[in-house]
C-alpha cells in the first residue's frame, strides 16, 4: 500500500507540473505577441514545445520565436524548440 502511495504521489506531481507549465508558456505566449492560446493547444514534451494554431499566429510565434523561448527558459520551463502543428 505504501508503494501505491508513493506512485500515486508522484503521478499527481508530474501532472501538476505539466499544468503549470502550460500556463506559463500561455502566459509568455500572451505577454510576447498579445495573442490568447488554450492549454489544449500546447504540448511539452522532451524540451520541444508544440503548439497547435493557425498559420498567422505561427507566422507571429516565428518572427518572436527566439525572446519566446529566452522568457520561458528564465520562467523556468525547459523549451529547446518550437514545432507547430
């Protein structure tokens, strides 16, 4: 039972942290370019960050594609790469 505990915990901790991070690339995401995004449209996986939207706002995210991930890596969220979807 203890071991389910555990994993359980640590489950719940991983999930938190995927939630916060999403909101603050949302944030960083708002505060750069002006444009609202839903966490649905966000995915954070292995230090690439994938966002799903529209071509004008991946034209937008491009051209402020490098102070994007200069905020977010002081905001503490690992991002190497931008793929869009």
């Amino acid at each position: 039972m203890k071991n389910l505990d555990s994993l359980l915990e640590r489950i719940s901790k991983s999930l938190g942290r995927s939630v916060v991070e999403k909101d603050l690339v949302i944030s960083c995401l708002k505060k750069v370019l002006d444009i609202s995004f839903l966490a649905e449209d966000i995915s954070i996986k292995n230090g690439t960050l994938e966002i799903h939207t529209t071509p004008t706002k991946k034209s937008l995210i491009k051209i402020k594609e490098s102070q994007i991930l200069r905020e977010l890596n002081e905001g503490g969220v690992r991002v190497e790469r931008v793929f869009y979807k």
